[in-house]
C-alpha cells in the first residue's frame, strides 16, 4: 500500500497489531507518564529504545516513522530553543544579554527526548489499531464513567469518527486551497496578513462542507440501523491473551521502578 | 412489497410541499427508475421509503409494515437500505471491512455471523481483497461498491440508491451499473434508483417521472425512455439513439421511435432496403 497518511491506521500482522487495544491503551499511559515524572537519562533513554523496539515489532519502517517527523518540527525546534535561552544557570555560551546554560541545554535535551518518546508512542498506538478497537478498548476503559451518566459509547463513537475523517478533510482542504489560489488567493504572501485572509477563505467552506457532511453522515449512520445504543457485539470482540498480560507487567514494572528512582532522587 | 397511498410531506422549514398526493407500488424484484428535475422531490421520495421521512398525511407500508408506527422504523431501515451519492459521507470506518461490519453490528448480529455477512458482502461487489484497506486509497468506483457492500450486509430486501454514480467518473459508473443487474438477477433485491444517467435508467423495469413533487408520468421504462419530449421535460438529454431516430424521421424516413438498442435500430434499417 501506498499513499499511508501519518496517523492513519496501517492494517498489518505485527506483533504490535495483534495485542489487546486496551492494552495497547494503558501500556502508552503508562509511558507518558513514566517519562514526565522522570528527569533520569537511563531511563528515558531506555524508554527511547522500548519506543524504537516497538516500532521494530510494528511492521511500520523506520524511515516513515522518521519523516512523521516533519509534522512536529517546529514545535521541537521552539520548545528545544525556548528552553536552551530561558533556563538560568551556568552560561557555556554567551551571546551579548542572551547566553546558553549548562542546565538549559540538558533540560532542553532531556525534553526534547521526552516529546520523541511521547509523539512515537501515540503514533504507534493509533497506526497499529484500528479505529473501531481502538474506540471499542477506550469505550472498555472509561466504563466505569457510565455509573456518572457520561455517555461513554457517544464519546467513542465521535472520536472514531473523527478519526476517519481526517483524511478526507485533508483531501477537501487541498482541493479547496488550490481553487482559492487560482481564483488569487496568495498563501505564501510575505505579508502576514495577506497570508491570514488567504488562509480563511479555505477554513470558512472547509467548515461549511463538513457540516453538509456531518448532515448526510448522520443520515447515512441512520440508514444503517445506528442508534446510538453501545453494541457490544462486534465483529472482532476484544480478547486478553498471554501476551497481553506480561507485556502490561513489564510496563508496571518500569513504571514502578521509574516512580522510586525519582522519589530517590528528590 | 412496498406500497405508498396518497402520501404528502413537506420539510418543516419548507415552503411547499415535497412530495405531494404520491401513490405509488414498488414489487418484488424490479428495478424501478425515479427521474425528474432538480428539487421535484426525488431524495425526498427516497427517504420516504426507508422510514427517514415520515409523510405527513397518507401512509408508506413495507411489507404491510407502516412507517408512522415508530416501532416498525428499525426493522424497515434493515429492510430499505438507503444509498447516498458521496460515498466518502457514508463511511464510518478507516477500514473497509469494518465499515461493511456496522450495519449488522448495529444490529446485533453474532461476531460470527456477522463476519460472515461481511465476507459474502464484500464478494457480492468484487471487493473482498481490499477488505484491510483504508477507503481513502479507493477509486471513486471502489469505494461506492463498498458502500454498497454496507448495505447489502444487512441483507435488505429493497435498495434505494440516490444518484449514486453521480460523483464518479465513466469507469466508476460502469462498475456500479455492473453490480445494480447482478444484484437484482443474484440476489433477487428490488432496487429503486434515481439518476440523471440514461445508461443507468435503461436497467430499470419501470420509471417514475416527479415534478414539484408529484408523480407526473409512470411507465414501462421501454415506453418512456423513448419519449425524448419527456425525457427534456424531465431534465434528461435523451438517448443518443432516439436522438439519431429523432433525425432519420425529420429527414423522412418512418423508425418507431421506441428502439432503444442499437441492434433493434439496425434490424429496422435493413428492413427499409
Ligand atoms: N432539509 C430540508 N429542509 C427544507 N426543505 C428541503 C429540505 N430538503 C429538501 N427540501 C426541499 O424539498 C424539495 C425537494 O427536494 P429534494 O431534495 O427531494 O429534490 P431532488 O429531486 O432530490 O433534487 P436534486 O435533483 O437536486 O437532488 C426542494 O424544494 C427542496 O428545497
Ligand atoms: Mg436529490
């Protein structure tokens, strides 16, 4: 297959497709957390290697992976050259009022290590699940929420939904941006707000063609016998095997160890 | 058989009427063509039949099933299944065989029947090796033919299609139109279709012409096609050969004006050696 958008579920074999989505689901909480709660270099490195042995079982290459990058780049550069200017501390660098510190550049590694680690283990987990286990393992974990009247399956469904949706609003953005252009509309305009005019007069029909889809999509889901009751019947149901669990208590395990190096170290 | 008596409705922020006094009778395994101008009331009379539309005065019945009673609109929409014309607006799913699977899970069907259904579907419209793909990487043609693969999942006994090769290009169409014969021969579906496209309309049985919402003209699709005043009226350019006969008679020559095959044209041709 080719044309795979970044973030879109790849359908594949791996070892990584054929584990429990709840699973899946909880293992990448347990990472984010892991990672914001510790500043130690093993460990995020070590979380680092888990991220690239993951993608490794994924099936997913490397070099996809590496140019989903492009899409954060600037959020990387800002937060990685923020960091590196603002932090107070021992100067390794001066640049007339503004230098770089010692602890600047190591905080700002450490996060920029932290964000990679984070990004990768989302993407991960929404390319190598499809949409409707992935809804059905969020819809399993946030259960308990339906005893507080908090219509859980509306939620998942919405956020399904969402998903599959991206890549035709991709689709009908370009197609958008490229009738504007010819009609004049300048997005690489060095004026600012030249460039900001242009850009509305592709989110003002953008917005208006979703919700005329919104409309038939809800008519077409009618059709269809939807009626907003939560199934649990679905064609593949959600099934804990081995595999599933040991691979929970390993990131317990990390998780846990993680919790007593920081509490250790502070 | 589905049949509609005196039937009217008019949208609640509409100014006329819709569809005004339709009586109409759709039988089992016909495909029954509805054609008429912009805003005469076609998707109106679409939705009519699958329950999404109740009519205000008058009555629709599905197999002796009436669509005012609110309990019977479930087991109708399974009966009538509906085709729209934008097939990326009906996909729930980023993945094809997970699309074909949310008409039966929603209806609470087994696991194992219903991937059985789903399989038996996505073979019906040739499109069983695509079942992991994401609909985004599918011709136009591809993914209407899962859509309608959606559908058939259900198993309905009518299927109403609402223009649904207008978005596609001539190759799109042709497999469409394809499927439309195979599934009234194969599957023994009735299959009520909407369209500008004369290629598509030759298949049908029957054809209804609305205007303003009224019922105007029904008729063998044979007898109509081949009135290129009506097909005009109705917005339709009328076929290539009845215009061809069109000429041949204004030019003198006497061609009944009903041929709609090219072979039947050139039989009378000879004929008048
Ligand atoms: N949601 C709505 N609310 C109010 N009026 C509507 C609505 N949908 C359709 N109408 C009106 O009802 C009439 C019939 O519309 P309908 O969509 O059934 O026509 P159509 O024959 O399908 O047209 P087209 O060929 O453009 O699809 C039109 O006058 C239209 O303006
Ligand atoms: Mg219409």
């Amino acid at each position: 297959m080719t044309g795979i958008k970044i973030g879109q579920y790849v359908h594949g074999d791996s070892f990584l497709h054929s584990l429990d989505p709840r699973i899946k689901i909880i293992c990448c909480i347990v990472i984010m957390v892991s990672v914001l709660i510790n500043y130690s270099w093993y460990y995020l490195l070590f979380h680092l290697l888990l991220i690239i042995m993951a993608i490794k079982a994924s099936g997913l290459s490397f070099r996809f992976m590496s140019g989903c990058l492009r899409s954060i780049r600037y959020l990387l550069l800002v937060t990685f050259v923020l960091q590196i200017f603002l932090t107070p501390g021992e100067a390794v660098l001066s640049l007339g009022r503004i230098s770089i510190s010692q602890e600047g550049l190591l905080i700002a590694s450490i996060n920029l290590l932290r964000l990679l680690i984070l990004f990768f283990g989302s993407l991960l987990l929404i390319m190598t699940t499809s949409p409707i286990k992935l809804s059905a393992g969020i819809e399993f974990l946030l259960l308990p929420l339906n005893k507080l009247n908090i219509p859980v399956h509306h939620f998942t469904t919405i956020l399904s939904i969402s998903f599959r949706f991206i890549p035709t609003l991709i689709e009908e953005a370009t197609i958008i941006k490229n009738a504007q252009r010819s009609r004049g509309a300048q997005f690489d305009s060095p004026n600012l707000i030249v460039r900001l005019k242009s850009y509305m007069a592709i989110i003002i029909p953008l917005f208006e063609a979703s919700l005329l889809r919104a409309e038939e999509l809800g008519e077409a889901m009618d059709s269809r016998c939807y009626t907003g009751h939560p199934n649990q019947l679905r064609m593949s149901s959600l099934k804990l095997m081995g595999k599933d669990l040991v691979l929970l208590g390993f990131m317990f395990l990390v998780l846990g160890i993680g919790i007593s190096i920081s509490l250790g170290s502070s | 058989m589905i049949s509609i008596r005196n039937a009217s409705y008019c949208y609640p922020q509409g100014e006329r009427p819709a569809l005004r006094n339709i009586n109409l009778d759709i039988r089992e395994n016909e495909i029954l063509g509805i054609i008429g101008r912009n805003a005469s009331g076609k998707s109106t009379l679409a939705r009519l039949l699958n329950g999404v539309v109740i009519p205000s005065t008058g009555q629709v019945e599905i197999d002796g099933l009436s669509s005012a009673i609110p309990e019977n609109r479930g087991l109708i929409k399974q009966k009538v299944a509906l085709l729209l014309a934008e097939p990326d607006n009906q996909f729930v799913s980023n993945l094809v065989e997970e699309d074909v699977a949310f008409g039966p899970e929603n209806l609470g069907l087994a696991p194992s029947e219903i991937r059985r259904r789903v399989d038996t579907a996505l073979q019906m419209v040739s499109m069983e090796d695509y079942a992991k793909y994401p609909p985004y990487l599918l011709s136009g043609g591809q993914k209407q033919r899962v859509c309608i693969a959606g559908l058939l999942a259900m198993r309905p006994k009518y299927m109403v299609l609402d223009e649904p090769t207008a978005m596609l290009d001539p190759q799109g169409k042709k497999e469409v139109r394809k499927i439309l014969g195979e599934l009234k021969e194969q599957e023994g579906l009735s299959i009520i279709i909407i369209s500008h496209d004369l290629e598509e309309l030759l298949q049908a049985d029957r054809l209804v012409w609305l205007e303003q919402g009224q019922i105007k003209l029904q008729d063998s699709s044979r007898n109509l096609l081949a009135r290129v005043d009506v097909l005009r009226n109705a917005g339709l350019g009328g076929l290539e050969i009845s215009r061809l006969i069109e000429q041949l008679n204004m030019a003198g020559y006497d061609i009944p004006s009903d041929i709609l095959s090219p072979s039947e044209l050139v039989e009378e041709l000879c004929r008048l050696r």
